[in-house]
C-alpha cells in the first residue's frame, strides 16, 4: 500500500476546511440527496462526500455504507486532493499496487473501482472528494457520468460556501445583537440618570415662581421661570420618546390576535384623549393577526400628534382600513394644519422638527413610527389629503401574518 503524499499547500488547505465549520456536523438532507444522485448516475452502490482533515476522512454524506470516517493513510480520497483539478479514478484496486493491500480493499467496504471529484475552493484548495465506490472493477466512467460527477461536486462546494456565508450572517447577526442589548442598556442608564435632574429643575422654578408670583417686581423673572420651565417639560418629553424609540425599535416581535376598534379605543383611553378629538371606528371593528404592541405605539404617536398640532376647535382623525391580497393597508388623515410639501421626505429622520421653535415637537414620533413599520417589512408615506382639505394624509401598508 502506497500512502499518498501530504499536498504542499495543507497547512492552507486544513484552514479553509476549517473556515466551512462542517466538520462532525449532523447530515443534512441536501448532501444525501447529492451522494444518492451520485450512485444513480454512476451506477455505483456507494457514493460519499468525504472531507480529508489531517488524521482521516471524515464523511458528510455516506450513501451504501455505514461508516462516518477512516484514517487519512487508508483514503483513495488523500491520492484525489493531490490534484484538484482532475478526476482520480482507479479501475481495480486488487490490481493496482497503491491499493491492492490497503484494508478498505481488503475488507469492508471492497473498494475496487473509484471515481473521486476533488472539492475545490473558488481559490484552488482541494477540501475532500465526492466520490462513487463499487466492489467489482469497472473500466472506467462514461464522459456523461464524469461531467455529472464534477458537477455534482461544484453543488457540494456550493452548499459549502452558502453554509460559510450563513455562519457569517449569523455572526453578524450576534453581534448586532448584542450591540443593541449595550444599546437599550445604556439608553435606559442615561434616561433615568437625565430624568432625576430635569423634573428637580422643573420643580425647583415652579416652587420659586409660587413664592414670588404676587410680587409685581418679580414679572420679569416669573417670565424666565416659566421658559426655564418649559424647557425642562421639553427636555423630559425629548428623554421619553427616545426611550420609547429604543424600546419600540429593539424589542422582539410578538405575534398574537387583537380586534383593530377595541385596539384603537384602549388608546384613546390610555392617552386621555377621549372627548379631545373624534375618530370613526365602526369599519375597523375587525380581528388581525399581527404585533399587538407595534400597533399600539404606531396609533398613539399618530393619534397624539394630531390632538397635540391641531389647530381647530375639535380634532377629528379619518381612518380606512383595507386588506389587498396580503397586504394590510391604513389610511390616516386629520384636520390639523399639516405638514408643508417641502418637508414630506423629512418627517421621518429622527429630531427633524421642520424648523419650529414652539418646543412641542421632539422630531422622534414619526421616526419611531416609520422605525416600527419598517422592523414589520412595511412602509408608509405622507401625502396632501385627497379631498384637499388641510391636514395630513399617512398611508402605511403592513405584509399579513398567518396565524
């Protein structure tokens, strides 16, 4: 028995059969399905997909035989790898002198013919074979059954780099992961850390003001006392929507069932808007199956807004629900004063607040919004109402959920 020689490049070669992470994994459907294929085509009992590491072939996919691996000193597959870019095929192990007294001819599995395609990476490195085995000698393979062995063999390399590619995306994933977790963690240090001095300052002036508020001298100062005041309410509004944001934007999503009127009616309620503005529900007395939460925070900022910028003496909010194909759309309209056009593609940038000075708008509603929609594969757009009265016009379209 002849032992095949160690490649020139293995050191390399062991490192790219070690970036795959394959090795001693379970079986996997898509490479027995390739070994299966393999035997039919060849017309051979035995098929394997068999990766050469430095003490054995190890197999990922073994079609005819039990075995999962041998030592590498035994394996025809270690006379392949030596050559990437050709077929190693051996008509009768018995007669041939590197193999006639290996024990894998000798005894079970009675190697006597084999075919082996190498497993070579995009950069030349031969990782193992896809081979096909028989226990009687054979000439040789047709030229079909060659072309389909090699490749049969670039389908394994593909399943290879698509595993290599998703261990990265995984990876990546962890990593973003546990970004957002230090994320959420340090928002909520600093938004309990800002909240304790704000609402002490908040405090503070409004105690000095109702000491000093019936000296007339005093106007002036009852004046900054009341800006210093304001600010604080602003600063504090600014620290929980953020908080909001991070948690909206962070959590996962939980599916579940929930009526879209009783949804809707459990806000207003939680926002105390009731009497404070009109919405029509009847047509959304509907069940869906979607994020329970996700909705609820889109609606309260929608809802909140349009109480807290409206202009008029009631706050009315116009609501059409549709269901198209497997899309869920919204349509949302109020009587407020609007939006200007030139700042339609600017709503939705976290803190843009269209250049207003009345500290009532954090500029972080609508980005949480388009935040939610987004995390839900959805999107939505802000557009003049179609009946050109004033007022805004969003429509938001959300992909069904199968319950």
């Amino acid at each position: 028995m002849q032992t095949a020689s160690i490649p020139k490049n293995e050191e390399e070669r062991i490192q790219r059969l070690k970036s795959y992470s394959i090795l001693d994994t379970l079986p996997e459907e898509d490479y027995d399905n390739i070994t299966k294929i393999a035997a039919e085509i060849c017309n051979t009992p035995i098929a394997l997909v068999s990766l050469v590491d430095p003490e054995r072939q190890w197999f990922k996919s073994a079609y005819g035989i039990d075995a999962t691996e041998t030592p590498r000193e035994y394996a025809f597959c270690s006379h392949t790898i030596l050559d990437p870019d050709e077929l190693f095929i051996v008509p009768d192990a018995t007669k041939d002198i590197r193999f006639r007294d290996n024990p894998l001819t000798l005894s079970e599995p009675n190697v006597v013919f084999y075919a082996g395609a190498p497993l070579k990476t995009k950069d030349g490195f031969a990782l193992g074979t896809l081979c096909v085995i028989d226990s009687e000698p054979r000439m040789s393979l047709t030229e079909g059954q060659k072309e389909s062995l090699k490749a049969l063999s670039q389908q394994v390399m593909s399943l290879l780099e698509l595993r290599k590619q998703n261990l990265k995306l995984q990876e990546a994933n962890n990593e973003i992961s546990r970004l957002n977790n230090e994320l959420n963690q340090f928002t909520h240090r600093l938004t309990h850390d800002l909240k304790t001095p704000v609402r002490g300052i908040n405090s503070l002036a409004l105690f000095i003001k109702e000491d000093i508020k019936d000296s007339k001298e005093n106007l002036k100062t009852i004046e900054f006392l009341d800006l210093i005041s304001s600010r604080a309410t602003y600063m504090e509004s600014m620290i929980n929507q953020l908080l909001l944001y991070s948690k909206v934007t962070n959590t996962d999503v939980y599916l579940e069932k929930f009526n879209l009127k009783i949804l809707l009616n459990d806000v207003i309620k939680n926002c105390d808007l009731q009497n404070k503005l009109t919405v029509n529900l009847e047509e959304l007395d509907e069940e869906i199956y979607h994020s329970k939460i996700c909705f609820i925070q889109i609606f309260q900022n929608l809802l909140t807004n349009s109480y807290k910028f409206n202009d008029k003496e009631m706050c009315e909010v116009f609501l059409s629900y549709n269901k198209k194909d497997n899309i869920l759309e919204f349509v949302y309209e109020d009587n407020g004063p609007g939006i200007p056009e030139k700042y339609y593609n600017k709503v939705f940038l976290m803190f843009e607040t269209l250049g207003e000075t009345n500290f009532k708008n954090t500029g972080i509603g609508l980005a949480t919004i388009k935040s939610i929609i987004t995390r839900l594969n959805g999107t939505i757009n802000l557009s003049k109402r179609k009946d050109n009265k004033q007022g805004v016009r969003f429509t938001f379209s959300i992909p069904k959920m199968n319950s």
